[in-house]
C-alpha cells in the first residue's frame, strides 16, 4: 500500500462518524479544503495532543476555511468519549475496518492503529500530504500548507 501523492484525487468514500451517522466525503470536498488527519488512538499521550492543537487553533482554521477530520480504527464509542472529554469542536471517523486508511493509503505500522498522518484536500484533489504528523504542530503545518496553496 503506498500513501495517496499530491495531486491526485481525493478519495469519494463514505465513513462512519463518532455520531454513528454516515458522512460522504465527497460533500465535505465540495465545502472547501479540509484536513483530514489519522491517529493511531484516541486518548494516548501524542493522539491526544495533536487533536487538542487542532482545537486550540480551531477558529484561525475556521477563519480560513479549513475543515477538520480526524481518522483512527477506534470504535464509534472510544471516538464520541474522545472528543466529549476533550471538547473538540471537529468530527472524528471510526474507521473500524479500515476503509479510509485503505482509500489513502496509511500505513499501519503497530497493532490496529494508523500511523500519524495528514492530507489537505482543496479542489478534489491530494494538496499536500505529511506522513510523519507532528502533534504539537498539526494546526500550524496544516495553515502553513493552505497558505502556500492559496487554497482557501
């Protein structure tokens, strides 16, 4: 399996939310650019770090239009837990049986989880994609991309 390369297109998959609900991501797409982001599981140390980076830096995202999504193999219960107790104000996908990871191509490298991961999707297509996800930084790295795009 190799990871998704910028430029091609983003992957039209449906994915199963911390609601239970289905989201198409084809609809999130066609809102404007989004982050998607995959973690090993939610509420380890670093996992739970690099989503409360992304909320502390929420609304300058918002500000440019950027969407957030983050992506583990946690069940539909774990994903709600997590983003309750840390108040984040984006979705979160339980990708159980790996359809998304699969769609972009994630490694998982230990056990069931993904490895840190991020893509930002604008116009239908891969922009910009970080294999080695920094916790501490994902918000920043993320905006700095979108600015070098000019994607928003």
């Amino acid at each position: 399996m190799s990871v998704l390369q910028i430029g091609s297109p983003a992957p039209e998959v449906t994915a199963l939310l911390d609601d239970g609900t289905l989201l198409s991501l084809a609809e999130l797409y066609a809102k404007g650019p989004l982050l998607v982001y995959f973690y090993p599981k939610s509420g380890t140390p670093g996992c739970t770090r690099q989503a409360c980076n992304l909320r502390d830096n929420f609304a300058l995202l918002a500000e440019q239009g950027l969407q957030v999504l983050g992506v583990s193999r946690d069940s539909v219960a774990a994903q709600t837990g997590f983003r309750a107790k840390q108040g984040l104000p984006f979705r979160l996908v339980a990708d159980r049986e790996g359809a998304l990871g699969e769609a972009f191509g994630v490694e998982r490298p230990t056990g069931n989880g993904y490895a840190r991961s991020s893509f930002l999707i604008a116009r239908g297509k891969v922009a910009w994609v970080q294999e080695k996800a920094r916790p501490d930084t994902q918000a920043q790295d993320a905006l700095r991309a979108l600015e070098a795009l000019g994607a928003k």
